[in-house]
C-alpha cells in the first residue's frame, strides 16, 4: 500500500510543479484554463511564443523516442514506421475534436483527443503487430515503412480531414506544463514496464527469441503488448502534436519524421531509455538552436552543421551517446 | 506408463533421415545419458522433445500427453527445461536477470501492477528474486549476480544456463553437451552438481554428453543414438560391452 502512496506521492508532486509552471508561463493567470490546459493567451517576459513551441515540440518528441526505444531498443523490433502510429493519433484527435465534441470544453477536447488517439493507434498497432510480426529484421522494417506510407497516403485522399489542402482549424490548446507531466508520465511508464517482468521478458527476446521460448516466453505475444504500448504512446504524441500546431498536413508524417525518430534512438544509444530522451533533445534542439547561428553567419549551414554533428556522433560513439547506459533516475536499481 | 515417452518417432529434412523410428521411455527421478557419434541427431532428439521441430511421425508424450503440435514456449511451460549446446544465455542481462526470465510464466504481475509498483509487483518481484538467488546459489555463482552474463567465464556461462532452466521448476531437464569445453576441474565439479541436483529436485535429467568419464560416472541408464536410431539402451556395463556401440565409436575389425 505504501508503495502505491508512492507512486500518488510522485504524481502530485509532478502535476503540482506542472500547475505552477503553467501559472508562471501564463503570466500569473489562476483561471482553470491557464493552469491546467489552455495555451497561454499572452506571453510575459519569461518566455516568447518560439522557445514556448519547441519546448512542447521536445516534449513530443521525447514521447516518441521513448516509445520507439520500447520496441526497438528493448524488445529488439526494427520498425520504421513511427509517423505512422504518430498520423493516426494525429487525425483521430484532431477529427474526434473538430468533427464529434466541436463545442466541448477545452479540457473534455483534450482528454477525449488525447485518449482516442491513442486507443485507436494502439488498435492499428496490435493489427499491424499481429500480421507482421512473424517477421524479423529488415523484413519487419520494410512492412512497417510501407504501412506508415500507405497511412499517409490513405490520410491524404480522405476528403473530410482536408486530404492535400491539410487539416486546419484545429483548436489550439497545448500547454507546457500538462505536455510536460504526461511525457515525464510516459518516461516512467516505460521505465517500469522495462523493469518489470514485461521488460525482462522482452529484453530476453531482442538477446535470444529461441532461448526466450525455451523459457516459457510466447515470443509474439510479448511482441504484440510491446507494439501496442508504444503505438498508443505515438498516437498520443500525435494528438499534442494535431493541438500544440492547429494544423496537420500529411507531408509531416512522411517517412522522413520515422527516419528521424530511429536516429534519435541511435544517436542517443539503442537501447538506453536515457539516451532516447537525450537523442530527442539534442535532435529537437539542434536544429532550432543553430538558427542563431545562422542569423550571426548569414549563410545558412544549419543544415549541415546538424548533418555533421549526427555524422560526428555517429563516427566517435557509434555505441550512441549513453550507450546502454541509464541516468541514475532511469537505471533498474 | 513412462513420464516421458518418445514413441516410434521419425524426422526427415527431405530426404535427410535426421532420427528414425526412436522409441525412448523415461521414468520419473531418473538420470539418463544420451551419447552417440556426432551427428548421430542427439540434438535434433531435444529440438523434438522442446517442440522446435514437429516429429514427421510418431508422438512425444509427457505425462501421458501429447507434445506435438505444442509451440516451444507450452511445452517449456509444461516443465520441460533444457540448456544449448552452443550456450545461448541473454548476455546483456544480469546474472540475475538471466534467471528471473525463466519466472516469466509463473508470474502473474499485470502491467498496471508493473506501472504503479503495486504491493503485488513488489512482493511477487522480491519473491522471483530470492528464488533466482538460491538457484544461482545452488550453482555456486550467486556472487556474480550483477555481472552482465556475457562477461562471465566460459564454465560459468555453462552454470547460469543450468540455474536458468531451473527457473521453470522443469519436471525434466535437457542438459545439452554441459560439460563441453570445460577443463577436467570444472567438468568434475559440474558432474558432481548435476547429480546433487537431481537427486535434491527429483527430476528427471536427460543428458547429452561426449565426455564418457561423465557418463559412465553419473547416468542410470545410458541410450545410444547412432544415424538416428536408436542401438541400445542400457547401464554403463551392458552399453561398454554392446558390440553395436563398440561398432559406431570404433569401427569394425
């Protein structure tokens, strides 16, 4: 029982620094909006409306890295079809909200978005998980990309979510603090799943599935649980994406955004849970970051300083940045 | 009826008769030793007996009941444990960890009790971890238990892998070659271990091994396999002067 208080404990203790983070950035605004969901109406000082985005950009990145280290670099799954699950999420959110609860109160939107994205993702994913998995490898990389591609392609000739043109006038509510505890939520989440007999369980199938077997592991059914948690994750993802930008275009889950999430993995060290949070950041930042720079040069190489500096990483710690290291906070003890 | 029973069981890769017509019986408490040229498809007898390969005919029976058409993972749930010759243990796990797998599927931690450390996760985790401790114990490498396992000695390597089949509380175990690439020392200790624990467990213990000393010294009952048949079954005595045996390991005069 104690232990349960615990983990209430730390959720209170994470939603209230949330609160006050939201109170603060809202500019010391106490309406209900301001505090938990709405996004500041106007920006104070403390922070401008840029940093702001890329702070939730991080943020949904980092939910994404963690859920692709889940199956990639636990459960040893190569798949490379993340901005599909992520366009799920996307459009269902974005059309539960616009289409079925237009007048709904913001913070009904959210949750309802949020968890129908999700729910709806994760069901694509146990489909996609069952019918594929008996592949390995390369193999099952291959399916999911062509999946994630025939998504976009679906996406883009539904009509009614705005097909070429893209979807618009999604309601903007994304804010900080509330993105913030879920992605730290989900980090913990996928901790503890990891050290759990669920995590060991897949850990013992990327080493060895024969061996796995031999122990009395239902190698695909382990497979299946881990494709749904991080499908539903990504859905998840993709719906604070659909509300932080109130506007999807299908070019943005293109093969390109999985590409991008497998490096971030890579970068950080496949494998690591730490280095998935860390290869987000420096992904997510580094681009944003280097608009400075440009703005000092006046030629633009921002491109290929972050082409470099990925090369660069790659050559000098091809193990990843963590390698399988943890964080303390992260690490199984 | 036996415990374990291979009834006229055959397997052909295309034209490759890997066993023919093997009829094996195993009673329950027993130690038994499978030996035979290689290639004679001692292996190929465990991946049949784990369910990696169906039998192309014949039936593999535990405890009256059918093995084939099993996956892997039912039967090794059904108590059938076993280690590889070529050991595959999960490296990058802990000593530890290796063996906490193996209480997979006794374990009954959901994922939302996985989630918030409920009293149930903590309780069945520290109860899998203790098991896990004396089973390392029982091998003698319980002070290595937070080493990744791939940086363990070769002959320790071989002992995580018993302590790890372990785990299932198998009712038979399927010792592949475990004395293989063990120096005298190591093999002398590993012998005296594998009968200590089948007598302590009452399992039954198949094993496979070309180390006859082993052999001769520990198994009860002794099957020779040669080209996947069967040649004869017997104690250490009557296979030692089995002119069949002599024929397959020495030749004809």
């Amino acid at each position: 029982m104690s232990k349960l208080n615990k983990t209430v404990l730390l959720f209170l203790i994470f939603a209230a620094v949330a609160v006050v983070l939201n109170f603060v950035l809202s500019g010391f605004s106490v309406t209900p909006g301001a505090l938990f969901y709405e996004k500041p109406g106007r920006f104070t000082g403390l922070i401008s409306p840029y940093y702001y985005s890329v702070m939730i950009l991080l943020c949904i990145n980092v939910i994404l890295s963690v859920s692709l280290a889940l199956l990639n670099g636990f459960t040893g799954l190569f798949t490379m079809g993340h901005a599909g699950f992520m366009a799920i999420g996307a459009y269902t959110s974005a059309s539960v909200v616009y289409f079925l609860l237009p007048t709904a109160p913001f913070f009904i939107q959210l949750i309802a978005g949020a968890l129908a994205a999700g729910a709806f993702s994760g069901l694509v994913g146990f489909f996609i998980g069952t019918s594929s998995l008996r592949l390995n490898g390369d193999y099952l990389g291959m399916v999911t990309l062509g999946f994630s591609e025939i998504i976009r392609i679906i996406l883009l000739n539904i009509d009614a979510v705005g097909g070429a043109r893209g979807f618009s006038d999604i309601p903007v509510y994304m804010n900080l603090g509330s993105v913030l505890l879920i992605t730290v939520i989900t980090i913990m989440v996928i901790k503890r799943i990891r050290d759990g007999r669920l995590g060991r369980a897949m850990l013992a199938i990327k080493e060895n599935e024969m061996a796995a077997n031999m122990m009395g592991i239902n190698p695909l059914n382990i497979k299946v649980k881990a494709f749904v948690i991080s499908s539903f994750m990504a859905g998840m993802a993709g719906s604070f994406f659909a509300h932080s930008e109130g506007y999807l275009s299908t070019q943005t889950f293109s093969f390109a955004k999985s590409f991008e999430v497998i490096a971030m993995n890579v970068v950080g060290g496949l494998g690591s849970l730490s280095g998935a949070i860390m290869g987000a950041g420096i992904l997510t930042v580094l681009p944003e970051a280097l608009r400075k720079v440009q703005d000092i040069t006046g030629v633009d190489l921002r491109m290929v300083i972050y082409a470099l500096t990925m090369v660069l990483i790659m050559i000098l710690r091809p193990q990843g940045l963590m390698g399988n290291k943890e964080w303390k906070w992260l690490s199984s003890k | 009826m036996a415990f374990l029973e291979i009834n006229d069981m055959s397997l052909e890769f295309g034209g490759v008769k890997a066993c023919q017509n093997v009829n094996m019986k195993l009673e329950p408490g027993i130690l038994y030793g499978l030996i035979g040229p290689n290639g004679a498809g001692k292996s190929t007898i465990f991946n049949v007996l784990t369910g990696i390969y169906p039998p192309t005919r014949g039936d593999v029976k535990l405890g009256g009941e059918s093995l084939v058409g099993h996956k892997p993972y039912e039967i090794a749930q059904r108590g059938v444990g076993r280690t590889f010759q070529n050991i595959r243990l999960f490296k990058e796990l802990t000593v530890l960890q290796n063996v906490m797998v193996a209480f997979y599927s006794s374990s009954h931690s959901t994922i939302a009790d996985m989630v918030f450390e409920s009293k149930n996760f903590h309780n069945e985790e520290s109860e899998v971890k203790t098991k896990a401790l004396e089973l390392l114990k029982v091998m003698g490498i319980e002070d290595l238990a937070e080493v990744p396992a791939g940086g363990l000695p070769y002959g320790k390597q071989r002992k995580l892998e018993i302590a790890r089949a372990l785990g299932l509380n198998p009712k038979i175990l399927l010792l592949d070659e475990p004395a293989a690439g063990l120096n005298p020392t190591e093999t002398k200790e590993l012998t005296d271990l594998i009968r200590k624990i089948q007598k302590d467990r009452n399992i039954t213990v198949l094993l496979i091994e070309h180390d006859m000393g082993l052999v001769m010294k520990i198994c009860e009952k002794i099957f020779v396999l040669v080209q996947g048949q069967l040649v004869c079954e017997g104690t250490a005595d009557i296979i030692q002067n089995d002119k069949r045996v002599i024929e397959a390991y020495l030749g004809v005069d």
